[in-house]
C-alpha cells in the first residue's frame, strides 16, 4: 500500500479520482480555519506558533483557513506561521499557488519545536495499513505477492486485542499513523498545542477488511497494478487516542463530522454566501453543506478528534 500509494500520487492527480471536503465547500476550510483561531485562543494565544496541515492536498483548506483567519483573527495571523507536511513534489507545485508563504516539510520532524495547532483532514486514511486474518486459533498476515493476496504465519502479539475476529475475519493495524499521532502528542508534552483529525471511520475499533481503492472516482479492484487508483483504510480513531494517551495527551471526540461542522456555524456561513449568489450557485452551495453534515452523505461515516496538550479545556465542536 505504501509503494502503490507513493507511486500514485508521485503521478497523477489525486483529485481526478476523488474530491474532499475542501473540494466540495469553501465554508469547510474557512470554519476549520476559525476554528483554529478559537483553539489558538483557549491555549493561551503562544507567540509564535506553527499552523500545520499534514497532507494540505491542493492547498485549498489552508487558503480557506487563512483567508477567514486574516478577516476574524488578526493576532492569531500575525503570530502563525504556516508549514505543509506534504511529500509530492507535484502538490508541493499546486499547493505553492495558493499558499505562497507556507514552508513544507517531508515529515512532522521537521516542523519547528514551539506551539503547534496541527489540521489532517484525509490524511490518516491514506497511510499504509496491516491486515491480519483469523485461522484457527492463530493469525496470518495478508500480503500482495504477484498481483494476488498471499497470507503467511503473524506473530499475535502484532494483532490488537479486542476486536472479536471471527475465522477469516480481518484486524487492521496501521503503524504509520499510530506513529505520525504518537510523534504529535509527545510534543505537546512540551509546548502547547492541539491537533485537529478528520477523516472516516467507526468511533470504536472492531475487526474488518475496510481496504479499498479508486480510480476515476469509482471503487476498483485494491490488487489493480500499483499506482492506478488511490488506496485508502478506515481510520481506527478508538485506536489513536490509546496512542495519543499514552503520550500524556488529552483527548477530545471522536464526534461525527456532521454535528462538528453544524455547531462551528456550517449552515450559517453557508446561508450567508448563498444570499450574494445567484439561485443557481446558491442551490449548490446548500447542497455542498448538505453533502458535509447529512449522515447519510460525509456526516456520519467521517469522524473528527482532538489530540491536545494535557491541560486543554473543551474545543470547538468537540464538548
């Protein structure tokens, strides 16, 4: 998954095969942005602080975040400065038009040691996973060999416990992102700070094969040759917070997106632009934050977590 990933977004544009949240509204970016500005606040407004997005995509949540940012919070503004975590060097091109002041950055290690208010939306989804299948009383690990699965003996101290495999049933694990959120609160251990997750996946870890590719914004086989489609898992946030935990982090969620968004003024900013636009464009703005909030759209099925230094009071959206 790694490789076939590297490859893939080394080559194409991602964009082409499927679209997220920024893509869909810019109300999403801006409110996550004032939502960052409300955080820099309850911890305390540290000067100078990081604003970070790992895997910025396009760019587009950080030109949202900022513009709202510089309009609503002018301390927060002139205290940031703004770091990409991104890897491409062809996003890095794209993301360069729209945020020309940002500093990027191949890894979290990197980014300078001082507060930090970190956003990852759709990024932990992307990072390689591992999938172990119950046989008997024992466990396998599944791997692609020659473009079809392959499965040899998994040492079970690998396997999560808890998640009530049945024969044949699939536990995930994904080591890059317990290591990405691990590297995160262990920072907050010395300088304030708070990291905003959205992506999809259940509130509680439980076994499940949720490995899935797409390419031309349509579901294909994951086993398609490396690089053609996109690989994404669901994210296992009951999972992460252990981790983060574990760090001496707090906390707050996961919550389902819908309600996150509804309560930092979704509809409202939404309603706002609408009334400046003509009925067309105001339709589909609607259906934009439709698309963000509804349960049956993004509004369940995507969760939102704070990882946040150990004192943090309650978060936007979060309580």
């Amino acid at each position: 998954m790694a490789r076939a990933n590297a490859i893939y977004y080394a080559t194409r544009d991602p964009f082409a095969d499927f679209t997220t949240s920024p893509e869909i509204s810019q109300v999403f970016g801006e409110i996550i942005g004032l939502w960052a500005a409300v955080t820099w606040s309850l911890l305390g407004s540290p000067n100078p602080v990081s604003l970070v997005e790992a895997g910025p995509g396009r760019g587009t949540l950080m030109a949202d975040a900022l513009r709202a940012i510089r309009r609503a919070a002018p301390d927060f503004a002139a205290a940031l400065s703004v770091h990409l975590i991104e890897t491409s060097p062809r996003l890095r091109v794209t993301q360069a038009r729209v945020v020309p002041d940002a500093t990027w950055h191949s890894d979290l290690a990197t980014v300078p040691a001082q507060p930090m208010i970190l956003l990852a939306n759709e990024f932990l989804d992307a990072l390689p996973i591992r999938q172990f299948v119950r046989r008997g009383t024992g466990w396998t690990e599944r791997f692609v060999d020659a473009g079809s699965w392959t499965e040899q003996p998994a040492d079970p101290a690998d396997v999560p416990a808890g998640r009530n495999a049945t024969e044949g049933g699939v536990v995930e694990v994904n080591e890059p992102a317990r290591g990405f959120v691990s590297a995160v609160a262990a920072r907050f251990r010395r300088h304030v700070g708070a990291a905003l997750f959205l992506d999809y996946g259940p509130e509680r870890s439980a076994a499940g094969d949720s490995l899935q590719a797409l390419a031309d914004k349509r579901p294909i086989d994951p086993l398609s040759p490396p690089g053609s489609a996109d690989l994404t898992a669901h994210v296992d946030f009951a999972d992460l917070a252990v981790i983060a935990r574990s760090e001496s982090a707090s906390v707050q969620g996961p919550v389902p997106q819908g309600p996150f968004l509804a309560a930092l003024g979704l509809f409202q900013r939404t309603e706002r632009l609408a009334r400046n636009r003509s009925p067309e464009q105001a339709v589909a703005l609607v259906e934009a934050a439709r698309r963000l909030a509804e349960p049956a759209a993004m509004g369940q099925i995507f969760k939102v977590m704070a990882v946040c230094s150990a004192a943090c009071p309650p978060l936007p959206g979060l309580a």
